[in-house]
C-alpha cells in the first residue's frame, strides 16, 4: 500500500514536472524585432486616467478619455469624495469658429469657478518643451467657443479666472473676458531681445516653458526678459532641397556669453512697468521667481555662474523695498531643479502661510528646511542617512509636509508625511516599489502610480487620511500577457567595488536561461549626474525582452554621480566627469565576468546622450573590457555642450581647463580597440553633430576605424518617427550581432 501511494505520488510529480516544461515551451516569444517593440504597451499596461487637472480646490479632477462610439475625446471630472465620474465636455460636432474644420486640442486649463476652459490648440513645437499655440475660450454655460491668443508660445489663466495672459512675439498680452478685449502689456520685444519667453539654454536647463507668473491677487505679470545679443550661434540643417536652410540658434556653450536677463512686472491695468534690480553683480542666473503669501512680494532667486551659490531676494513691486532673505552655498553644486526627478522647485513658498521650506545637501542627504519670511532658520524638518526627492503637498491648516523618499530603499520611491516642527513622521504609501505621485492642491487627495520588479503598474486614487478610495488601473492584462509569452524580470543585485564601494545594479537574463552556459552581456546605461537607472519598478523595455529572449544579458548600473544615494556618492563626480561614471561600469564588468555564465570576451556597452559619452569614455578608459560599444548622439568634448549644464559639474574653464580635457573621449580616441558604433542627427540642437564628428577626426589622425550613421532628421536621439525607430533599432541589433556572435541572426533590413 505504501509502495503503491509511493508511485503515485512521483508520477504526479513527474506529471507536473513536464507540464511546466510543456507549458514554458508554450509560450510565444516575439516574432522578430518589430513586433517586440511594437509590443511596449503590453507590458507597460494602461498609465490611468490622462491629462489630470485638479480642479474645485483639489476637491476633484478632471481627465480625458476616448468616447468608445464617437472615437473622440471627452472630458470628464472624478469626485473622491462620492466616487462618481460625471462628462464635463465633450467635442461632438464642434468647429473652429468661422470655419468648418472639427475642433481639436492638445491641452487645456480650468479657470477658478470651473466654468470656463482654455484650450491650446495647433501647437508648433520649437524646442524640448516650447512651441507656439492658438488658444480658445469655452463656455460650458453657452457652450460656445472663443479665439483669446493666435499664436501664443504660452497662455495661463488670470488666478480669478476673469484673463488669460499670454506671450506672443516676445511681448506679454491679457485678454479680458468681460471686455472681449486684448490689451498689449509690453511692446519692447525687437531682435534678439524678448519677453516671456526663455532662451535655448535657460529652458532646457531649467526646466520650464513659461518665462512669466501671474501674481495671487490678479493685478501683476512678473516675466523674464532676455538680451540674446552676446551668445554664439549654432547653426542646424536637414540638407533638403537645393540649397541647403540654416536654422540659427543662440546656444552659449561654456565659457560663452550669457544672454542678458532681467526681470520686470507689469500692471495688467494700468500697463506699468517696473524692473526689479537685486544689487547683484557679475554674471548669474536667474533660475526662479515665485509671489509669496504676502500680497504683492515676489522672490526672485539668483544662482551665480559657477552654481555653487544660490540667494533669494524679496521685492515689493509697490514699494520698491528689497531684501535677501535667503543664501546657501557649496563646495561642489546646487541643485534649483531635478530634470530626472520632475521636481521643477527645491524652493517651496505654501500659500497662507509666512514660511518657506527649502530642499537642501547639506548634511550629506537631501533633506527639507524650515524658514521664515525673514530668512532665519526655524528647524530641519527631515533627518537621515536617505533622501527626500520631492515635497508632494503642504497642508497650513495642519501644518504637515507629504514628501516624497528612498528611505526604504534608494532603489524606491515611498510617500511619507511629517509636521512642520520634524515630528509625527508617517509612512503613507504601502507597497514595495518606485511610486509616482500627482497631488491635488489642497493635498487631500493624490493618485499613486506604481510597479515593482514582481508587479505590473498599478494606478490607484488616495486619500491622505482615509487611504486608498480607488483602484483606476490594475492591468491585469499585462499579466494575462504573460501568462502566453515569455518574459525575464529584472532582477536587483549588488556588488562591492575594489575601492570598497558597493554598487546596485540590476541583470536581465536570457529567456530559459541555462546557468551551465556562458552568454554575452550588453550593458544599457545611462549615468549621468542626478540621474538613476536602477528601480525597483517592473521591467517593460521591450527591446531588452527581445535581446533576452536572443540570448543576450542586459544590466544597468546605478553608478557614482547618480542621484539618491548621498551627496558623496553623487558629487565625486564634480569637476572629474566620466573618471567614476566609467570606474563603475569597468568594476561591474569585471564582477560579472567572474561569473559561471557570463562570457567576459563578449561584453557590450550603449548609451543615448550622457550615455554615449560613458560609452565613450568607459571604451577609451578601459578598452579591453569591452568589446562593443554603441554610442547614439554623444558629448565627445564638455568644452562643446551648453554652459548652464556642463559648467555645474565641471566647474567654469577657467578653473579647471585640464579636467575639460581629460574628460573628454577626444582626448583618448586612440585607446580604442573594440569595435563601435557612432550615431548622430544632424538636427541635434541639444548635442550638437560637431561632438561626434570631432570624435570621428581624432579616432581618423590614430588610425582607428567605426561605423558611423547619420540621420538628417530626429534631433537628439536620432529618432522622429516610428519607423526611424524601428529601423534604429535594427541597426542596433545587427552591429550587436556581427560583433558578439559572429553575424549568425542579422535581421533583413531592406526588404
């Protein structure tokens, strides 16, 4: 009897055993590259509702979604209080005015009371984030449509709702909506000087697209006005036609002029106009302006060239009075925006509220400081060997901070909140992961987009007090996807470096991976200053699937100089650009290398932008670790990229001209021995070609040889369109190929 239950019991095993292997054989892998990268969306599922505006104070918001009979885009708003979704507007037979075109928008703004919308409209893109717009007024009352702004680059509504102010042709405009009028606010634009508007440099840099703010009470327009006059230009082409069209653009690299900047106010009635004078001397940036709480007081931040100095002064447009309020400084550079993060400010002025908070280095992690409207230090609000990313949502009746951290791993981001005086600290988020917040103003409420390695995205809409009030996206459907097609997670490791230093990174490995074999490994990485690669966030990059199911490794690093670690970690790279970038990605190689399964004569290494030039500079540093390298649209030279970027962590030429030259991959093309893959587009306004042909001469003059492509169009990243996409990666994948397996899988490209 117990021999009997004995057999039964392994046939089963055996049973089941080879039912998994049948079923894993089962599964589809992707039919070819296309098909993969067509594919993303499965894997990333759906991201929740789109185009949220909180509108009634944060008490609801508002989104967009596709009618499923009329195919057209509604607009809906979402109370969390009743948990009920009511149609707000939708298009149906609408036409321009005066024309039988069917109305279309690609954004669109609330005014206060929620009766009006503001819509843009046939946007015409300029740079990274600008481009000139129509915008259109709609009454939900009269359901009738308006032309306020022809040709505007940016338009907001008044804070009362009754204006929208606009720029246009770098002068500012408002447009009154019970006077159907527009009023001219500024008339001094003219060659190379404007207002409203940033500079190249300043917007991409910085962060922001709109070079004015509305002041609270409704009576002022403070705006940025730029003198391009002293800046070099940069010239672009797509070499079509007969002859070839120059698009001009004043870009300062380092070492270069500055624009001339000033900010002035203006009376939206009585057309006024003040310039703001700080007593500052010398050459700075103004990054930021912000109104305070107390009425007509704007502060306005000022940033000295080299970065490492920030102050923020006071100034009463009424009044005239100035004060500086507030000063940090350090030794190696001050962050006034997080481009990796999407922190536009490190500066938080709270409405109803006589204090400001401040995100600062100091102590060796990011961390949130407490001042008052006469600069003087109240407390440090957060403390910890972690850091604070983001603050979320300040609540002043409460007087609580939600701020968004790595305190439970750098790795994730988790949401917490804290009182003002550094007390009551409460971990609000619950699920492993990498968290995205987006709060509602009033910080009620706010929705949670989040994955771990484990979990697809999860969208979910909070309350601050109550919880969880909805679940908005559970996308089950990633994982009924995977349930038919194979798949490799990432998974998160570390190591620690001969210098003592331990590194995160994370591996993807090949689909039925076999530890008895040896693969090649491809590392895909970034690595730039503030940056991060490695999360704790579900792996959807289907061009990574695809090399894993072609039997590739891929692997990431979270290396020195990226963000969220410490300020050590992040700043060692200060003046020494690529010496620590490279160090890790050469460390990291030789640890895998040391592994059973890892072919160390066949390791790869590709990049895009900052990950180009750790391309680069990791092949010249250490050529014999690597054996291929893809480098898409690189900085080859810092003395060649835009001041405001490079001149933060290099410090001015002036300094330290010697580290300009040893940073750069130029300067060591002739250590190049493995085979390389250069790519560029001639319309990269952000790396401009000049980098990549420097690069080319210098490997020319010692008799070294790459594969280059050049792509007319596609700005940075080479890339404009699907198809330029798709065909890239091609490109990628057969160099990848030739190069690590010997050209035995090449795809067909022409066909």
């Amino acid at each position: 009897m117990k021999t009997n239950r004995a057999v039964t019991f392994l046939s089963l095993i055996i049973i089941i055993f080879f039912s998994v292997i049948i079923e894993a054989q089962q599964k589809s892998e992707y039919k070819n590259l296309q098909d993969a990268l067509l594919s993303r969306g499965k894997l990333s599922g759906s991201s929740g509702p789109k185009n949220i505006n909180w509108i009634d104070n944060g008490n609801k918001y508002t989104f967009t979604a596709k009618n499923a009979k009329t195919k057209k885009n509604e607009i809906l708003s979402f109370n969390p209080k009743t948990l009920k979704e009511e149609l707000i507007f939708s298009i149906g037979d609408l036409k321009f005015p005066g024309t039988d075109k069917p109305f279309n928008y690609r954004s669109f703004q609330w005014d206060k009371d929620s009766k009006h919308l503001v819509f843009q409209t046939n946007f015409k893109k300029i740079y990274r984030r600008s481009g000139n717009s129509d915008y259109y007024i709609y009454s939900l009352k009269t359901k009738k449509l308006k032309l306020a702004a022809k040709n505007a680059r940016t338009a907001e509504l008044s804070p009362d709702g009754s204006m929208v102010g606009y720029e246009r042709d770098g002068n500012m405009f408002v447009y009154n909506f019970a006077g159907n009028k527009e009023t001219q606010l500024t008339n001094d634009a003219k060659n190379k000087i404007f207002n409203g508007h940033y500079d190249w440099v300043y917007e991409e840099e910085f962060g922001q697209a709109q070079a004015w703010n509305w002041s609270p009470d409704n009576k002022y327009i403070a705006y940025w006005q730029f003198d391009e006059s002293p800046v070099p230009i940069i010239q672009l082409t797509d070499y079509q036609g007969l002859h070839p069209k120059y698009e001009k653009i004043p870009i300062p690299q380092v070492g270069d002029p500055n624009p001339l900047v000033r900010i002035g106010v203006v009376n939206v009635k009585t057309n006024k106009n003040i310039w703001i004078d700080t007593g500052e001397k010398g050459d700075y940036y103004i990054p930021r302006i912000y109104w305070t709480s107390q009425p007509s007081v704007l502060a306005v931040m000022i940033l000295n060239r080299a970065q490492d100095q920030v102050k923020v002064y006071f100034f009463n447009v009424e009044t005239g009075k100035v004060n500086l309020v507030f000063e940090e400084k350090s030794n190696t550079w001050i962050d006034v925006y997080d481009f990796y993060a999407r922190v536009n400010d490190m500066i938080t002025f709270p409405k109803n509220s006589k204090e400001f908070f401040w995100i600062s280095d100091r102590d060796g992690h990011q961390h949130i400081y407490r001042y008052n409207y006469n600069g003087e230090l109240i407390n440090q609000v957060t403390k910890g060997d972690w850091t604070v990313v983001k603050v979320q949502g300040i609540d002043t009746k409460k007087k609580k901070i939600y701020y968004e951290s790595t305190e439970d791993s750098p790795l994730e981001r988790q949401l917490y909140s804290i009182n003002f005086d550094g007390s009551g600290k409460t971990k609000i988020s619950k699920v492993a992961g990498r968290h995205r917040f987006n709060f509602s103003p009033n910080s009620k409420y706010f929705i949670d987009v989040y994955s771990n390695v484990n979990l697809p995205r999860q969208v979910e809409l909070w309350s601050t007090e109550k919880g969880m009030l909805k679940k908005l996206a559970d996308n089950k459907s990633v994982n009924k996807f995977l349930e038919s097609h194979k798949y490799s997670p990432k998974e998160l490791l570390n190591f620690t470096t001969s210098d003592g230093q331990k590194i995160d990174y994370y591996m993807i490995k090949p689909f039925n991976f076999n530890k008895t074999k040896q693969y090649p490994v491809i590392f895909s990485i970034y690595g730039g200053p503030g940056s991060q690669s490695v999360y704790n966030s579900f792996g959807s990059n289907t061009l990574h699937q695809y090399l894993a199911q072609k039997g590739y490794i891929i692997v990431n690093v979270n290396n020195r100089g990226t963000a969220n670690y410490s300020s050590k970690f992040m700043k060692v790279v200060y003046k020494n650009l690529g010496k620590w970038e490279s160090n890790d990605f050469a460390e990291t190689a030789k640890y895998l290398s040391k592994l059973p399964y890892v072919d160390s004569t066949r390791i790869a290494i590709m990049g895009t932008s900052y990950g180009g030039y750790s391309t680069l500079f990791t092949m010249t540093s250490y050529p014999k670790i690597f054996k291929v390298g893809i480098a898409n649209s690189p900085v080859t030279d810092w003395r060649l990229y835009d001041d405001i970027y490079t001149e933060r962590y290099m410090g001015l030429l002036a300094d330290n001209e010697k580290g300009y030259i040893e940073s750069s991959p130029t300067t060591h093309a002739s250590n190049i021995t493995g085979k390389l893959l250069l790519i560029h587009s001639a319309k990269d306004d952000n790396v401009h070609p000049r980098n990549t042909m420097q690069f080319i001469t210098a490997l020319t003059n010692a008799g070294k040889d790459a594969d280059f492509r050049y792509y007319p169009l596609g700005a940075h990243g080479a890339v404009y369109s699907l198809p330029s996409y798709v065909l890239l990666m091609k490109v990628y994948y057969n160099f990848l190929d030739r190069n690590l397996k010997g050209g035995k899988d090449q795809i067909v490209i022409n066909k």
